[in-house]
C-alpha cells in the first residue's frame, strides 16, 4: 500500500467545494481543511506508486477551483 499527504491550494472561498469533491475520489482516506500556505490536506491510499499518481494526476488536479499541489509521500 502506498500512502500519500496532498497539500491542495484552491481559488478563495472554494475551500469547503473542493473539500466535498475531493472526499468523492476513489483512495482518499481524509480530507481537512487548514489555514497557511494551503486551504486543504488530503490522504490517499493505493495499493501503488502508479496508481497514487493516477489518483492525483487525473482526480484530484482536475477538481474545479484546484490552483495548486504539493505531494507528500509516506516512505
């Protein structure tokens, strides 16, 4: 199993929206929203590195009001 810690930066006032869609995607395990840098932390199980990849690159960025990412894996 391959775990991950996404730091999400999203338009202003979309936090809770991006929160709600991202908890939808398949291998999120949590989603909290917090105050820095970043609106949102996501974390994200897949049973491989490129299945992890897959779930960022093609779910996660592409959620509406997503601007930036930062990927944290567990090692």
């Amino acid at each position: 199993m391959t775990k991950a810690f996404v730091a999400i930066h999203c338009e202003t006032g979309k936090e809770s929206q991006v929160i709600r869609s991202i908890m939808e995607i398949k291998g999120v395990k949590e989603v909290i929203g917090v105050l820095g840098l970043y609106d949102v932390i996501a974390k994200i199980e897949a049973q491989d590195s490129v299945f992890l990849e897959q779930i960022i690159t093609k779910y996660v960025r592409k959620v509406p009001h997503v601007l930036t990412t930062m990927t944290l894996i567990v090692i």
